[in-house]
C-alpha cells in the first residue's frame, strides 16, 4: 500500500544508493522499524489540522509517519545528501503529498525562521545536542504547543525529573519553564541502524498555556545554570558570583522565601523565577 514505512532493507537500499554512512557526530541512527514509527506517532497525538516541525528526518522514516497524521510538516535537515533526498523519498513513497512537507538544509540550533508555522514537534533527536536544539525550538517558536522526541533514556529521565532527584538538573528545570513535561515510553537498540549502545526514552510535552513570569528567560536560565554549576554547593555559595557577593545571593534567597543552605537540586522552576524576582528589587 502507499501508507507503508520504511523497514530494515529501504533504509539501508536508500543509504547505499545515497553512499551514506551514518555519523556518530550528526548523531544518525535511523529508526528501521515501521511499528516504533507507529508508536511515535501514537504519542505525540498529531492532529490532522496540524503543522508539525520534525528535526533531523534523516531518511525519512518518522518523516512519512508524520506526514500521514498531520495536516503539513516543515523537516529541518543539517546533513546535505539527506536533505536532498527527503523530496524524492517522498514523492516516491507518498505521491501526491510532496507540497504538503517543506525540507529545510539547516542546523536546527541555528534556525531562526520556517516556511510553516508548526503547532507541534516531533523528532528523534540527534542525541549529542538533544537538549540544546529541543530549547531552542521551543524558545525560538512559541506556536509549538506540544512535542514528542526521542532521546537517550537517560536523558529522557533527565528532561522529566521532578526537584530532589539525583538526575534531576539543568534540562529538567529549563523544560519546566516552557512544558509540562513526561516520560513517554523507552525504546530498544535494535530498532535502529547502526544499533545506538544505550536504549532510547521518549519525552513529551505539553507547553504552558502561559508563560510563568513576565521576566525575561534569560534572566531566570542565568540563575538556573549558577546553581547547579557547582551541584555540591550550597545555594547561597553557588549564587554568590552571580549575585555579586555570598551576602546578596543570601538576602536574595531570604528575599525570594527560599532557604539559602538548601542546593539547587531542591528547586522548581517556580523558585528560580522568585529568586530572579527578588534579584530585581535588592539592590546590588
Ligand atoms: N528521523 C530519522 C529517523 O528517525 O530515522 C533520523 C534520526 S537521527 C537520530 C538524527 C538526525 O538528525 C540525522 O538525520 C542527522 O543528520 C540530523 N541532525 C544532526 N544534527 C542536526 C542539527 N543540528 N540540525 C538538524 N538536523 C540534525
């Protein structure tokens, strides 16, 4: 039928006849498997009147899977040869619905404009910048209100820890400014080619129906990225260059309602955004 994925022996026909070999540092393992793809798109719950972004389509396998469940897609491609093929792999696969998908040869962490605007992502990440680009897509398109990607399960883990947990950190409390954010599955190695070392989660989000504080993010993501620079340190210690001096990020804390001996890992997004309020009104 026309509505068929792409299995083990098209990805690897496709990568021969493309002379491809997948690179580590492009983060290209390609999904294989035409029931994962079904279960990706099972949990990212697209719409048919949606526009979904998909970064890193690779060759297409999750690409096709989209295309069939949403209105139209935009698919932002670094590696040259893939994203020249995606059209023909299209038209091939589902002809008819080439004008319905956009291939964009960009670095997704660069992209700063689509040709459509998409209400969702949904991707399998390249793992080695999977927090990074999943950011800036959701700082850089605030029309994205939900996503679906996969990811290295333990950064999955990472992404939806809750404060007080050993993984919890950085991407957990940055996700947290702009979703609402679950573990949605883990996924085997021997779904994908080359088969990765560790097996996969996927995460899903939901974003805010507003934004948690007038502040710039900027501002709050400093205090976030002190904090747990130094993971040992107390708040007050961590703070304490960003602060100025260990007095102020003291009376800031004490400011804000939050206990100054108390380390980072203890917070939610909610307290950083009352620690970056209070830091507007004690005076340096
Ligand atoms: N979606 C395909 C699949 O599931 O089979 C491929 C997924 S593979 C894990 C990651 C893809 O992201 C590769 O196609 C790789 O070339 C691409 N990629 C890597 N870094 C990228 C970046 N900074 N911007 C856009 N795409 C990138």
């Amino acid at each position: 039928t026309t509505q068929d994925l792409l299995g083990a022996q098209e990805i690897r026909e496709l990568a021969d006849m493309l002379g491809i070999r997948p690179t580590k540092t492009l983060g290209q393992n390609f999904v294989i498997d035409p029931n994962t793809i079904r279960r990706i798109i099972a949990t990212a719950k697209i719409s048919p009147d949606e526009t979904v972004v998909e970064v890193g389509p690779g060759l297409g396998s999750l690409t096709l899977g989209i295309l069939d469940a949403a209105k139209d897609m935009v698919a932002v491609e670094i590696d040259p040869p893939l994203a020249e093929q995606l059209p023909a792999t299209i038209a091939k696969m589902r002809p008819g619905s080439e004008a319905r998908i956009d291939v964009v040869l960009s670095d997704a962490m660069k992209v700063t404009e689509l040709p459509r605007t998409p209400s969702a992502l949904v991707a399998n990440l390249p793992y080695n910048v999977a927090v990074p680009v999943l950011l800036h897509m959701f700082a850089q398109f605030p029309s994205i209100e939900h996503a679906l990607v996969m990811v290295q399960d333990e950064v999955a883990d990472r992404l939806a820890a809750k404060p007080g947990s050993k993984i919890y950190g950085v991407p957990s409390v940055k996700a947290n400014w702009f979703a609402e954010v679950s573990k949605a599955g883990v996924i085997g190695t021997n779904v994908f080619w080359p088969a990765p070392k560790i097996k996969s989660g996927l995460v899903a989000f939901e974003r805010r129906a507003q934004l948690l504080s007038d502040l710039p993010r900027q501002e709050i993501f400093a205090i976030i990225d002190a904090a747990f620079a130094q993971r040992r340190k107390t708040l007050r210690a961590a703070l304490s260059t960003w602060a100025g001096s260990g007095a102020r990020a003291g009376s800031l804390l004490e400011a804000a309602g939050i206990d100054p001996q108390l380390r980072g890992e203890k917070l939610d997004i909610h307290d950083f955004i009352k620690i970056a309020e209070a830091a507007r009104t004690v005076p340096a």
